[in-house]
C-alpha cells in the first residue's frame, strides 16, 4: 500500500505500515502476529508471494 492509501486508516487509530517488497512484507505479517495483532490486511500482490507466512 502507498502513503495516501493508510493515511486514513492512522486517522483513525489504525496502525498502518507501508511495504512494498514481499520479503519485507513477511517479516513484517511475522513480526505483528508476535506482537499479538489478529486482523492484519494485506494487498493481494503482496500477499501472493507470502503465502507460506500467512499460512503459519
């Protein structure tokens, strides 16, 4: 997602995070269900190729 995309979504107390590479997008899906977050949405290309992230 891009910066105008979560913008709105940190305007109402949503954490947002801004990834681009898929790489990075599954050490970050890890990193927030440590964390303890339930809902993490993802876009479809990203989540594509994390598909085995995801899945844990």
């Amino acid at each position: 997602a891009d910066k105008q995309t979560c913008l709105p979504f940190s305007g109402i107390g949503i954490n947002a995070v801004i990834c681009q590479i898929s790489e990075e997008a599954g050490r970050i899906i890890r990193k927030l269900s440590e964390e303890g977050h339930q809902v993490i949405f993802i876009s479809e290309s990203l989540a594509a190729d994390c598909l085995e992230v995801i899945e844990e």
